[in-house]
C-alpha cells in the first residue's frame, strides 16, 4: 500500500455470509461516494468461500471471481488488499497468514482468531511491512476500537464497560421489558434470528469475552489471555433478578468489564452478568445494541453505541478500515504507533477473587423461619457487610422462596467462601446466583 | 512532520487558558505514556499568551517559554506544530494562518474560527503541505470528528442529532429533574461555572450552531455557513413544558440537528429545543454531558457520549490529535481523504419551512369558553392535524392557561402560519411556544 498505490484497488474476500454479502453491497453501491472521497476505484478481483456453488448463485458478485479453491485465490493477480469475513479460526487463521506473508494487509472482522492468536498475526504483519486493521471484530458498526486507539490516546484509561453482545441484550431486555423467562426470551430471540440454534457461545458469555480480550489489550497497551478471563453467562438468571433489581433500581446487563485496579497496574478483566444503576446510559441500552463506555483519566466517562452485529453494520465497520487502509491512513497507524498487542507484554491479570466490589446474592429457600438468620450470620462470620435483605411472599404451591441479600463493598473471595458455605446449609434449595453491582459515573 | 520526524517534537502553544492548561498538564503528566506509544518526545517550546505575568504566574509552564508577542513566539526555532486553544476569531484567526503559512500543522479547538473561517484555512493548511486537526472544537472530550471522517466514512449520513452545548443541557436537566424555573436554573449553572455571566452563546444555541457546521460539514461532505442555518435558544421555556412533556412521555432536549431530507440532496440544518421521547438514548443524556447520534445507511444508529466541555475532557481531544499528528496518521488523513470542507461546495440547505414534522404547541391563554374552539378551528382551516390538546386546571391567581396542542406530521411553513393567525386572538396572551418532536430510531 506504500508508494502511489495504484488507481485502482484490488481486493480479495474471503467469505461471502452475512457480513461479506454487506462488503460486497457497500463496495458496489457506493463506488462512486468511495471513489470520491479517497481518489481510488475499488475492485473486487477475488472471492473465496467453501460452497462455490452457492456463492455463486447469490449473485452479491460476478460468478466468475468466486472460487473455492486458496492456491487459485492467493494466484490472482492484483490483489492489494485481502478481507477476511469468514470467521473461525481454522482453516481462516492460515488464510490470513498466507494473505500477510504475501504482503497483504488484511483487514478482518474475526474476534475469536485476534483474541487468540492476535499478537502472533500483528507482529506478522509488522514483519511484512503490512498492517491488520480490525474494527469489525468488536462492536459491529461502533467505531469504538479506532476510539480506543486514536480517539482516547491521550488517556490513561482505568475502565472498561461494554455490552458486547447484542443475543444476550436482547434476552435480557425481553426478561426486563416484556417479562418473559429466560427460556421465553431465548426462543424469541432465536425466531428472529437474533440467536444461533446453538446459542452457547454467545449466552456463555464466550462471544463478549473474546471481543473484550480484544478491547482491553488497547485499552491497557497488554496483552490479554482470553483462557485467563473469568467468564458467567445469563443462562441462570430469572425474572425474580429482575423484578428484585427493578425495586431496587437496577437493570441486569452482562457487563464485559476490564479494570485497572486502584493503586497498581493489575488488570482485573471478566464477563458476568450485572446489576447496573437504571439511570446509568448503559443500563438504557436495550434490545441487539452493543455499547462500550471508557473511563479515562482526562476524558472522564465516553460512550459508544450502535448496532453490534448483522450485516450492513457490520460491513460498514470492514468498510470504513478498507478506505482507511487505501488512503494509508491504517498502515501509517499500525505502524507507528504502539497500540498492537504484538508490541506489548501479556498484561498481570488480577485475580477476580481479590477485587472488591457490592454485590447482590439470590438464594432458594425452603419457606420456614430461621433461614435469615442463619444466613446472615455465616455473612456476618465472614465480614461480609448487609446493605440489603429482601424476602417477598412466596407465590402459591413454590416450595422455595427467593432470598435476595444486597452487600456493601466486599472482597469477591470473602463473599464467594461465605456462598459456599451458605450453600450447605439443609435449607438452601440451589447453588446460589451472585451478581455484581457495577455503579458507573454519569 | 513528514520526511522522518525529529525524536523530539517541538510545540508551540497559543492559550493557557481551561484547555491550554489542561493540554499542558498532560503533555508533561504523561510525558513517558505518549514517548512510548509514538516513539517522539514532546516538548512545549513557546507559549504565546495575553498577559504573560499571568501565564508566568501560573507555574503550569516555565515562565521562560512564555510570551505575549507573537513575533517572538513564531521566531521560535524547534516548533514542529502550533496548538491554537485560546479561541475567538481576532486576532486568534492570524495567528492560525501565520503558523500555517509557517508550514506547521495546526491543532485547534476553535469552533467559532473554522464554522466561519474553515475552507479558507483548511485549503490554506492543503496549499502548505500541512493540515489542521480539530477533534476538540467539537464535544469536548468525544471523539466525534474521528467518528465522522474515519469510523463511519463507508456510510451515506442521513441524520446528526446532538447534544452539543453543556450549558444549556444541564440547564435543561435541572428544569426537568428539580422543577427549577429557567432563571433559577441559570443561576445554578453560573453559580457553578457551568454558564458565563453573559451566557447568551450558550443558552442561545450560537455555540451549538457552530459545532453543528462543523459536524455537518464533514457528515455531509458539503460546506455549511453559519449564518443561513436557523437557531433558537431555551430562553422561552417553562416548566410547565417539562411538565406536559413528562406527561406525554417525552424529554425537552436542545438539539442539533442536521438531516438530508427524503427524496432529494438538500440538508436541513437547525438548532432548536425538541421533545425527545423518553425512551430515546439521547433523552438520558444529563447534565453537562454531550452526546451525538448519527444515522448511517450502513451502520444505523451509532451514538457518542462523554464530556463536553472541561479542561482536560478538551485537552484529551486536543492532545490525541497531537498524538495523531506527531505519528502522520492525521496528516495522512487530511491529505489524503476528502473530508474537509475546503475541497467540497456549499450545501443546498433547505428551507426549515419547506421539512415536516410533528410539533408541540403551547399557547397562553385567557381562561375563557370557546378558546381551544378558535384555535383548533384555525389549526384545522391551515391543514393542520391535531394529535392531542391538554389543559390542565390554572393554578390559584393566574390570569392565563397554558394550553398546550401537539400535532400530527406537519410542514414547518403551513404551522407558523397558522401559529401567526392564533397570536393575533384577544385570548392569546403571548407569542406561543412551538417545539419540534424527533422521532429518532433506536
């Protein structure tokens, strides 16, 4: 991409789903807008997919550039720019590697890949003399990664919250709004496509800890291990959480958190679901959208919002890194400034168990007295501190009824032993459910 | 700043002002942060100020570095880039075009300076080889700018919506969350520094508009002059608009709006007070934050949030332009993208008569039969379809009666007309309230 690159731009695509179908349609539809604005004429020279057939028949580009076949990929002539919007990790990590030992730089959309072998692709790519450019992998079409990158670099940022994945925003928006059960609002969502027919990588919280490894190494200039990050998904919740946290003014948003801990450089980096202030801008955030808010030392609290996934969102992300990448912009970033985790020493993860933090703890109890006290007093043994105990009736023919007891700031792994021991209690129906209780600034 | 940088990057600062001394601070706090994330050294060479006694006094830079005379200040030798934070056109305007004569690239905060000035300084900066960074002259700490000419650049804009002006929204919020009246609430934000003694930029919606030709500007792809976009303050409002607002479900937002009309190229640009529904992520937006939504036909609904204003909120914009400046990504993006308005034409913009929208009304009436049967007639006479008409009961020794009407999709033009015909009626007692009603997606 160096030296007067030429007129026209060629590109290679690998992959032509949902978000290669949007690339496709936003090269196409907008040629002359893009055209305008960086002096080049882009060309789709090559796309490659594992169904040739069926890329073929979708008409989204000339039957004659589809193959299947990598060496007839890589063979083609006048590709400056390869795109990779396949997913996975094999056989796209090797793609992508053969992609940058040609030379090329790649721009990409694939989370688990960078969460995973990253800082091997950066430094790569650094080797060739190329750049990776990656908004897509998080956020969708949020710009939030060229914030964290360009925007913010004059911050020492302490603070990470994002929701991160839109499946699990939106089963939790229908238990809030339309209360349904957690069941209810997984098949809804999975009616209208917003998730898989086997959703677990996305209600495990696996999806939001991948794209949150991701974020935090800019974030904090490290490296980040993505098997180090604690990770709970929303499959335990139920609408008591939710009605419990409405009286209380909470919403419950499954948080992907990366903090700098006071008074040293540790990064404590999770994924669970939280309580959340209602007036906070996050807890607003309602249905498939994805938002990231930053705390920065001089900015103070910035947000991020939009669309986290689907295919025109998601293409505008790959899109926006393709202009940036033709007009030189995204080679001169990546290289010459140091925010790719090739550069940077794998981050000192603190152990979740020695932060601090409120929590709020919902346990099924059989219905007879004493129950309160003996939980109150295995907290109390522990040093954990009450703010809150909340028992309502128990509805008609429950053998169990919920006990919801509200903590003020508590180590996680005093609060966590106490659980334990909470849970051996003969009266304590099941393992108990613990949530954090994040408050953000305004 | 091309053909490889010196180690040490020499600064030349105008203003040590809230921002100047924010910028400042940073650039000596994280001296170490931005050396090894860009591999240069910054260094403040030259501070130009008005009163030197005063900026020597300050201790935020050495007293030796300061001065009052600008001769002096350009004659500084080492001085690879000029900061411009002091604001105003004159003399602030020469010193811009004096530096970029200089062959220096120009970071400036300066809303008022490029909304009136921008193409002739943006195409001075191309002639010389140089470019003008300017992420902070609009929302504050928000990476806004960055948003507009990088992260969204696949997309064809079709909406700005933005809270733009600190002052006015924590106005705003202290009529609507403490029932204050506009004059206490003024009073509070002056108290707090929040507004000036003469607040009239503020609260007029002057400082809004600038930043909004500013936005649009780039949103579009067109110039956009100040003085043909329409602009109305929060002067008029009262509590009881709050009041109906709350009741129908809706928040009073001052917003700037920049909208590419249905169907043709024309922008319509303005700033006035809105009704926002509740619901909306904007109408959350509190205090003295700001915050922009952006409609692409790509990504959809994005949102930016954060500090608007504030010392080192603007210094972080200031500064990360710097950072961008020093490693060539800015200059590589001003040269090479066609985002600044020097290199594109003045927008056709559209008659705010000519839009249509749902519109509040409120009226101050005698408190007399047949009134809402002669406004409605009137209403009705102009094409004017109702939605909904509220009197609530007068409070004890009022003479008037707010009566409030909103209507349905309505031109602009057809409504003031009729508003002019109902003003001129015995029972209205003054010159009614018309707020416009955004609908803005999720």
């Amino acid at each position: 991409m160096k030296n007067s690159p030429p007129q026209e731009i060629g590109i290679g695509l690998i992959g032509l789903g949902t978000v290669g179908g949007g690339v496709a349609q936003l090269i196409k539809e907008e040629a002359a807008r893009y055209e305008r604005s960086t002096g080049k004429r882009l060309a789709i020279r090559r796309v490659l997919v594992r169904d040739a057939a069926k890329a073929k028949a979708s008409g989204l580009v000339a039957a004659d550039i589809v193959t299947a076949d990598p060496d007839a990929f890589f063979a083609t002539p006048g590709v400056d720019v390869v795109i990779e919007v396949a997913g996975g990790i094999k056989p796209t990590g090797d793609l992508v590697r053969r992609a940058l030992n040609d030379g090329k730089p790649v721009i990409t959309a694939n989370k688990s890949l960078l969460a995973t072998h990253g800082p091997e692709l950066f430094a790569l790519a650094r080797a060739k003399g190329v750049h990776i450019s990656f908004e897509a992998s998080c956020g969708g079409g949020i710009p939030c990664i060229l914030a964290l990158t360009l925007g913010l670099q004059a911050n020492n940022i302490s603070g990470l919250y994002g929701i991160l994945n839109g499946t699990t925003n939106y089963i939790l928006s229908q238990m809030a709004n339309a209360g349904q059960s957690y069941a209810e609002a997984l098949k809804g969502a999975q009616a209208l496509g917003f998730a898989e027919a086997d959703p677990t990588m996305d209600v495990s919280g696996e999806d939001a800890k991948q794209k949150l490894c991701i974020l935090a190494s800019l974030a904090f200039g490290a490296r980040i291990a993505p098997d180090k990050v604690p990770c709970e998904g929303i499959e335990r919740l139920e609408k008591v959480d939710f009605n419990y946290g409405a009286e209380m003014g909470y919403a419950i948003k499954l948080l992907a958190t990366a903090e700098r801990w006071p008074g040293h450089q540790w990064v404590c980096v999770q994924v669970r679901p939280c309580f959340v202030r209602k007036s906070a801008l996050i807890a607003q955030v309602q249905g498939g959208f994805n938002a990231l808010s930053v705390i920065g030392h001089a900015t103070g609290h910035t947000m991020y919002y939009g669309a986290g996934a689907g295919s025109l969102p998601t293409a505008s992300a790959v899109v926006s890194d393709l202009l940036s990448t033709v007009s030189g912009v995204a080679g001169t970033a990546f290289a010459n400034l140091r925010f790719a985790p090739d550069l940077n020493e794998e981050a000192p993860v603190v152990n979740t168990a020695d932060t601090e933090s409120p929590f709020y703890l919902r346990l099924k109890a059989n219905d007879r007295p004493g129950v309160i006290a003996q939980v109150t007093r295995i907290l109390g043994e522990h040093g954990v501190s009450i703010s809150g105990v909340l028992q309502h009736t128990v509805a008609k023919g429950e053998a169990h009824v919920p006990l919801v007891i509200t903590t003020h700031q508590v180590r996680q792994g005093t609060l966590e032993k106490a659980v334990a021991e909470i849970e051996k209690l003969e009266a304590i129906a099941e393992k108990p459910v613990i949530l954090r209780i994040v408050e953000l600034p305004a």
